[in-house]
C-alpha cells in the first residue's frame, strides 16, 4: 500500500505463524476473517458492548498499520504480520469465532484510529491490562469504562488522548507493494520519485550525510542520484544510485523508523507529505490567501535557485507575480505562462518541502524558520506547532491582547485561541483554525521586528503589511 495515499481496507492479509524468521507457514485469508480471529482470541465475548468495539478498533488499527507502513515487506519478508505475540497479535489458525464478535467486526472492520491531522493508522498498542501494564489501550481496564457509560470513541480517548479520531467506512480494496515495478535512476520522473525525494529529505535529519535533495519535484536528477548513494552507502547498500526494491525498503524501513510510524508515539505522516493539494487556479488580477501562499514559496525558492524571480508577498497577484510564476515556470521545464494552474502549484510545492524538509526546527530566539510546509490546525503536534507556540508568547510580550501559552508542541484550544487574538490585534485575514504559510510569514514578520528591535513602542504598529517582504 503506497504511501502516496490515504489507507484502504486490504480485501486479504497474510500472516506468518510464528516469529518472523521462523520457518512457519503463512496463510492469507480475508482482512475481516483475520480481525474475528484476533479479536476472539484475545478479549472475551461476554464484556460489554462498548468495551468490545474499543478492542476490535485497535486490532484493526494496529494491523492496518503494519500492512500501510510495509513493516515486514520493508525488511524482506513476504508476509504483512505474525502472530507472534511478543510482536503482534494474537492469532490462532483454524480457532472457533464468537458470534457476538463476528458481527461486531462485520459492523466496523472497515473502521480504524488515526491521530487527528495525520494520514497512517494509529499503531495502537494495547495489552490485557493486569498481567503485562503498557502505554496503550489495557484490554481489562476498558471493561469498567464501558460499565460506567463510556462509548467505545471515549474508551479510546481515555488510553490513546484525545486528539484521536475514528476513520469509518473506509474504502476496501487489494492492496499491492509499493516499490516501483521499475527501478528509479537518473531520468525517472513521477510522483513515486517525489515520494523518494521526501523521504531521503526526511531521513537526512537523523543522517546528516545524505545530502538535502533541493528540489523535491518528481525529477530525478543530480541531486537526488547523489542523494541516493549517499543513503545506499549509509546503509551498506551497493552505492549505485539506483532504486530497485531493495534500496525502495531500505529507504521507507528507515523513514518509517525516523517518523516512528509504527510506534505509539509517531511522529505523523500528514496530508502534505502523500500528496499536492491544489487550491485552485490563480493568475493576475486575483487575491487573497492562495495568492500570498504562492508568493510566500516563491520568494524562499528564489533565495535557493537564482534562475527564479522573488516577489513581495502581499496577496496581490500583478506583473511581478507573472514574472515570477514564469521565472520559475521555465526553470522547471514548465509551459511559462504565468498562471498557476495544478502542475505549477504541485511543483512549487514540492520544491519548496524539498528545501524546508530537513531544517532544524528546533526553537532558538531570534532565529526565523519558513513556514515548514504542512498545515497547522487542532491535534497537529511537533516542533514546528513548539515554534509556532514560541513566536507566539515572544510577540505576547509586546502585545498583551495575544494571550501567551505553554510551549506543548501540541495544537489544542489555546493555541487557535492566540493565532486567533493575532490576527485580530493586526486586522488580518486568515483562518485562525489552519496556520497556513501566509499567518505563518505574519507571525514571523512580527517576531523578527520584535527581536530586532524595529518596532519602537510597545502597541505600535510597524508601519507595514504584515503579510509583506520576503523570507
């Protein structure tokens, strides 16, 4: 199941039976069938209602997750789970399933957890609560939530936070490898090598010796060839720039490892980072919001790529917007047209993630990050919502009508609370429910004139649009 789209329900899963490198048999059944013999084997028929749906939606959302993030086909196995139970769940071949639990999992077996903003199942960890204590859902202890009225959604809040959501009639469907069925190398073009590109771009934070892949635009040049060798000779990989299978699972193993996906604690794979969302067609004469987000990735870009034009961020679409749009159009082998139309958009935006993929974002004061290109809004976490809240409470102290907030790196009320109170003092536009690149070049501004010290006076306005200049 590639990772450029939302999960699906798989028709069928295989299951090895035994530890992974056991030479046990593996056997491929349908997804529900599996859930029912999961479920029946692990939990009791005769708990309450609730407490059963809350057990079955993490059994579904924790082999979704191993099935979504290829844990065993990314380290060479031929099989999407065991059922080994120091690793997996419970699964006993060929058991009797209780009825009750059999039309249970009918009901929702095409339902599962997910961290509110991001896209991957939710590994949700669980264990039966008395014998073995874990961080996730404790199988006994949901029994007294569920006597005590508590839903099923509410037991899950209860062990997983409650920035969790529940994904319902998700769409079913066969599910194949997601390696290219040829081999990426230099000229390879597709979003398959855009896919490639962000994931080495995410991986050389943690391994600062491959080298950041400045244009993550699909085009597999240079850039990403040397970025490759680099990975293959990090991992002991035959050092020759091309991406077969083996270096397409080396390369998502480690990502996933990384971003923690297939961990409790993950990191996030969000809606930015599987694909390009076109906001829709913008050429001169238009403004707004989706004017400045165009403008605001040009003007960074441009500080890279000297054969793209830099224009004022101000949401105001003119001649020098064109020019701009056109500078970068004919540098990326685009129709220059100047109108930003959904190939334009989609690859603006992944040359600009390519470049603010591995920044540091750790908060040091007066130093200004760019927007980090994913949308911040309620349940989002990170580093970069810790920036976001850090620059935040540094202009609170200026401006006391923007309330200041704990440095969380996690996006709740109190955060939409103070982007609200922002935008308001200064009179901008914007959602305060989705910080997006143009309240995050406001934000930004502000800060930086703080901490420079160009603003005189406590209150005082600064004299420009806030939404202007250039990163």
């Amino acid at each position: 199941m590639p990772q450029t789209t939302t999960p699906v329900i798989p028709e069928t899963i295989t299951v090895h039976l035994g530890a992974p490198d056991s030479d046990a048999q593996n056997i491929t059944i349908p997804f529900a069938d599996y859930i029912k013999n999961v479920a029946s084997s692990e939990i009791y028929p005769t708990w309450p209602e609730a407490a059963i749906r809350a057990n079955i939606y993490a059994q579904i959302s924790f082999a979704l997750n191993r099935i979504y993030t290829e844990y065993y086909r990314s380290r060479g196995y031929p099989f999407d789970i065991t059922n080994d139970i120091s690793r997996d769940q419970s699964f006993v071949y060929g058991r009797d399933i209780f009825e009750n639990i059999s039309e249970i999992v009918d009901d929702i077996f095409n339902s599962y957890i997910r961290r509110t903003g991001s896209v991957e199942p939710l590994f949700a960890a669980y264990c039966d609560g008395e014998e073995v204590q874990c961080e996730g859902l404790s199988q006994w202890g949901s029994v007294p939530l569920a006597e005590q009225g508590y839903t099923s959604l509410e037991i899950l809040k209860n062990f997983y936070g409650d920035n969790i959501e529940l994904v319902q009639n998700a769409p079913v469907a066969g599910v194949t490898e997601s390696a290219p069925v040829v081999p990426l190398r230099r000229g390879s073009a597709g979003p398959l090598v855009v896919l490639l590109q962000r994931r080495l771009n995410r991986i050389s934070t943690n391994y600062p010796a491959i080298p950041k892949i400045a244009s993550a635009n699909g085009s597999f040049g240079a850039d990403t060839e040397e970025a490759v060798k680099a990975f293959q000779q990090t991992f002991n990989l035959t050092p020759d720039g091309i991406v077969g299978n083996g270096t397409w699972y080396s390369i998502l193993r480690i990502y996933n490892s990384v971003k923690k996906l297939s961990e409790l604690n993950s990191e996030g794979l969000t809606y930015s980072e599987i694909s390009q969302k076109y906001p829709s067609r913008l050429e001169e004469g238009d403004r707004g919001i989706g004017v400045q987000v165009v403008q605001y990735m040009l003007s960074y870009v441009a500080n890279f790529i000297g054969t793209v034009e830099s224009v004022s961020v101000d949401g105001d679409f003119g001649p020098s917007t064109t020019a701009a749009i056109r500078s970068f159009q004919t540098t990326y082998g685009l129709p220059a047209t100047g109108v930003v139309d959904e190939i334009t958009y989609n690859t603006l935006y992944n040359v600009y993630r390519g470049l603010v993929e591995s920044l540091d974002l750790t908060y040091r004061e007066g130093a200004v990050v760019p927007f980090p290109g994913t949308l911040l809004q309620q349940g989002s976490e990170g580093e970069d919502v810790a920036l976001l809240q850090n620059y935040l409470n540094y202009i609170a102290r200026t401006y006391p009508a923007i309330p200041t907030l704990p440095v969380t790196g996690f996006f709740g009320p109190q955060t939409e609370e103070a982007v609200r109170a922002f935008l308001n003092y200064f009179g901008l536009p914007g959602n305060p429910e989705v910080v997006n690149a143009a309240i995050w070049n406001s934000i930004t501004n502000i800060y930086s004139d703080l901490y420079e010290g160009n603003i005189a006076s406590a209150g005082q306005y600064p004299g420009y649009a806030v939404g202007g200049g250039t990163q």
